[in-house]
C-alpha cells in the first residue's frame, strides 16, 4: 500500500461514524494524510446495505464514502470492545461520532470521560442540529435539515410548486465539511497547546450557511426569498438557458459581460430596451429577458454557443449529466477522478481531493476497507498480542474480515 502523504500526515483519527456526515469528514482528513480508523458495528456501516449499485458485491456507495480508510469492526455492547476502544482514542488525535446524543455517554465515552483519558482529544459531534438548543435530541437527516434551514424554499423552478431538493444531500456533505475545517482548527490549536476541544457542528447549521444570499436579501427587506429555477437572485442573466440541443449556463452578470453577451447573440437592440438596461431592470423584467433570450440560444446548438462565447471571454459553461462531468478533461486534469484496487470490487473509481497542495500533496490511495479488514493490524498497534487479539475475535467482541 503506497505511504500515507499529505499536510495531515501523522495524525490519528477514529470515526464512530456512519452514513454520510461523519464519513465525509473522515475521508476528507484521510485524503489529506491522516490516518482514519473506521469502527464499525458487527454488521458494518448502513451504507453496506445501499445496494444497488454494487461492484463485484460490494456497494458503491459505501466504498465511495469510505476510502482511504482501515477499518476495524467492534461490538461495542461488549465490554472488552468496549476496552479495546478506549484504547484506539486514548492515543487518537480526533475523534468524529455522529450518533444519538447520549450515546457515547452510555458507552462511557463522553467528552469529559475522554478528554480526562487524552487531554489533547479533538471530540467532533456531527448531529442533526447541534447538541445545544431544543432540537438537540432530535435525530439528523439530510432532506429534514434542507427544509428546515430554508434551502428547499429557494429551489425549484418557481412559485407555487411542490417543494424541490437540491439533488445531492448537501446538508449531509456540507456538515462533514464543516466538521473537517473544524477539526483541523482545533488540531492545530492542539498541537500549540496540548489541549484539545470539542467540536460540534450539524446538519441543520450546514444547511443555514448555504442561504447567504437569501439570507441577506431576508434581512434586507423582510421578504422570503422564493426559488429560481437556475437563476440568481441578485443578477441577471446569470442562469441556463435552453439551446438547439441542450442547456447552456451563461454568467452574464456585470454589465461588461452583458454588453459581450448581446454581441455575441447578435442582440444589441436589448440594450437600449429600458427593460434591460441595468441589472436592478434586468431583475425586475427576468421572465421577459429569459422568454427572449431562450428563443435567440434555440437558434444554435450548445457547442457552438460555447465557443463563441469563450472567444468573446464570456462566462459559460455546458449542463453535464454525472457521466460527461466524469469524461470532462478539466475534471481529469484536477485528478478528481482517481482509481483504487479494491480486494473484491476490483478497479473502483472515485472522487479526488478537491483541495490541492504544492509541498504536502494528498492522495486516494487505498480503497475502502472489507468489513473488519484491518481489525488485526489496528489491535496490534495498539499493544494488544497476537493470542489476545485472536481470543477477542473468538469472543465476537471484534469482527475481522
């Protein structure tokens, strides 16, 4: 297995995590060079069981989420899991859980019992909406954190329609975003200190710091936003517009581009229409605006379109399906799609690291574990021998593949 690289090198982390939040922000810290511990229940991760797809029996999205990681699988309902452990976070740099509040309280692994047995312990709690305030105790799901924190009230293709998500769980890896921001600001402040922190963010607040805009519009003037379509709320024509074969995006905003925009359409008349002469009036008229701008881009396909417009050195850009974004040579430039050997799936292909590094690169290389794949390997760096490690898999108190 190709070393760990990456400006997290040499850090530790076990993630008692599963589903979505949590496993983002582990992978995010292991493609940036940390070591991640996966503990997992005997039965494994619930996304084991988001099939179909699956690749060579195992299920895409769980080897999605979880690359880059080892994998340990305990019981914890076992005192001697329970032990073992304990063991991994007294010499972890950070831990991520994102289980029902009180849980790790019960397991008598709470922050206060944690930060007593490793002072310098990043705790991170991923919840559905943080662990103070009413909701505390409420569980966390990405669609109930999208319309609690106003997202699906501002997307869709307008006003009076059902309620539309973004189609991604963007509450889901946006907290796990968070959380790896987080944990990195409060390593950091550890390594300085030596006292660690606890960290706590959610669903729901992650859902919160995607509303800028709305929000300040909001704040403003008093009025809910409403959805539109692919339009912004504050610029006009920045949105997609439909061409002889598809859909083209044009970021025509400023009143340069809007000039650039109208001369490459062969439009110049629409600025001299009071309608369209300012972005407040552009604002104000879109439907008209997009109505005419619709009927001038169906004239030619999308190619075409672009082309002109990048010779102009206007913003645009093609609405890719997830397969052409795949194919896209840019996105294959930027290694983000990157390939890992999995022992059972074989080839698997994955999203890379979107952050890029010059002296302390980050790196896929390691495909997501077999369900206990390295609970051996984890046990025994810990300082438990062979026969012990053995008697705890004879026991099932630890499950190894």
């Amino acid at each position: 297995m190709t070393e760990k690289t990456g400006p997290l090198k040499g850090m530790r982390v076990v993630e008692l995590a599963h589903i979505m939040a949590g496993p983002v922000c582990g992978m995010m810290l292991a493609d940036m060079g940390a070591d991640v511990i996966k503990v997992e229940k005997p039965d494994g991760d619930d996304t084991r069981r988001f099939v179909p797809p699956e690749i060579g029996g195992e299920s895409a999205a769980y080897m999605m989420m979880n690359r880059n990681k080892r994998g340990i699988a305990l019981n914890l309902k076992d005192a001697q899991a329970v032990a073992a452990l304990q063991k991994l976070l007294a010499e972890a740099d950070v831990v991520i859980e994102n289980y029902r509040m009180g849980t790790m309280e019960k397991l008598g692994m709470g922050y206060e019992t944690l930060r007593a047995l490793n002072p310098r312990l990043v705790y991170c709690e991923i919840s559905g909406f943080g662990r103070t305030g009413p909701y505390a105790e409420r569980g966390g799901f990405d669609l109930i954190a999208q319309g609690m924190s106003g997202l699906m009230s501002i997307t869709g293709e307008g006003p009076g329609r059902p309620p539309v998500k973004p189609g991604a769980p963007i509450s889901d890896i946006t907290a796990g975003l968070i959380a790896a921001m987080g944990c990195c600001a409060a390593y950091a402040s550890a390594q300085a200190t030596g006292q660690g922190q606890k960290v706590d963010t959610s669903l729901f607040e992650a859902g919160i710091t995607l509303t800028y805009w709305q929000s300040a519009i909001a704040f403003a003037t008093g009025v809910a936003p409403g959805p539109l379509g692919s339009a912004h709320p504050l610029n006009a024509p920045y949105q997609a517009f439909q061409t002889a074969d598809g859909w083209i995006n044009v970021g025509a905003a400023n009143q340069r581009n809007w000039l650039r925009f109208l001369d490459v359409i062969g439009a110049p008349e629409l600025d001299a229409d009071p309608r369209f002469s300012s972005n407040q009036n552009r604002m104000e008229n879109l439907p008209a605006l997009v109505d005419l701008l619709n009927d001038r881009l169906r004239s030619d396909t999308t190619q075409t379109w672009l082309d002109r417009m990048e010779a102009a050195g206007l913003p645009a850009g093609p609405v890719l399906d997830i397969p052409q974004m795949h194919a896209d040579p840019q996105a294959l430039a930027r290694d983000m799609i990157v390939e890992t050997q999995h022992p059972k799936a074989g080839a698997v292909k994955s999203i890379g690291l979107p952050v890029k590094f010059s002296q302390t690169p980050g790196a896929v290389t390691r495909p997501a574990p077999l369900l206990g794949q390295h609970s051996r390997e984890v046990l025994a760096e810990a300082g438990y021998p062979a026969d012990a490690i053995e008697a705890l898999i004879e026991s099932g108190a630890v499950i190894a593949a």
